[in-house]
C-alpha cells in the first residue's frame, strides 16, 4: 500500500512538472539577432493583433494574416491593422522585445500577460507579467523605464554574444 501510495505521488510530481515545462516560454530567446519573447513558433504576444491593443480591444490575431518584424511574427485580426503595422511598427511593437517591463528593469527576463498593456508612459508599448509586476511598475514609472532601457541593453548583448 504504501509504495502505490509513493508511486502515485512520484507520477503526480512528474506530470506537473511535464506540464510546467511545456507552459515555460524559451527566455532569452535570439531570432533573426534581435532579443524576443516569442513561443516555439516565432509568434510574439501570444498570438494577439500588436494593432488592436493601441485601439482598446486586443483582439486574437489570424494566423493568416502574419508578418515578421524584428525576428517576431505579429498576428493581425485584419489585412488594415496589418497594414498600419507595416506602415508605422514602433508604433504598435512592443518595448523590450515583448518581455515584462518591469521585470526587465529589475534585470530579469519575464514573460508577459496581454491584459497588462499600457501605453499611458510615453506612448510606448508596455507589458507586464502579473498584478505585482504591474503595481512594481507603476510605483516609478519613469525610473523603472530608464532602469529598464540601460538593463536591455545589456540583456542584449549578453544574450546575443551567447547566440
């Protein structure tokens, strides 16, 4: 009995870590020589039109409907946001190769949530990983955007030496 019991927990163990592992994003991931938090696919923002979160509605995008920037695949919900993507990408590209802002500025690599964008610093394009990382970020936000500029740089070179 005892060792069912034993064995039933090493199979629990093991299957959550399985799962674990397969939800972890590849961090620090180089693409075409630019830092991105992209999956397995090369597919940035979880697959969310970069378009439709400037409009307030952070829509899926369409596999379809694709383009490549920056070593990431953007999804568009539609051929115009795609075009107004190809027409003006700092403009919707995320900061920080779309990894957490403010993780970044505490110098770690974090993968974001979408529902945390905001644009309200500066017009960029910002994302963060969960609540905490959200209030971290507001508590300075122009601090902890210059403390995030200089840490890219050097999460890029270090990442990109290593490539």
């Amino acid at each position: 009995m005892k060792s069912k019991l034993i064995i039933l927990i090493v199979g629990a163990c093991l299957m959550q870590m399985a799962c674990q592992s397969h939800h972890t994003p590849a961090l620090g991931k180089i693409v075409d020589n630019y830092l991105v938090n992209v999956d397995d696919q090369g597919v940035i923002l979880h697959g969310y039109d970069p378009v439709s979160f400037r409009e307030g509605k952070s829509m899926p995008g369409n596999q379809s409907i694709q383009t490549k920037y920056h070593g990431a695949i953007y999804y568009f919900a539609n051929e115009e946001n795609k075009r107004l993507f190809i027409e003006r990408p700092a403009a919707y590209e995320p900061e920080f190769g779309g990894y957490c802002a403010y993780g970044v500025s505490v110098k770690h690599l974090s993968p974001i949530e979408v529902w945390t964008f905001d644009s309200t610093f500066q017009n960029r394009n910002i994302f963060n990983h969960n609540e905490k990382a959200v209030a971290g970020w507001n508590k300075d936000i122009p601090g902890n955007y210059e403390a995030a500029i200089a840490q890219w740089e050097v999460f890029k070179k270090q990442y990109l030496s290593n490539n």
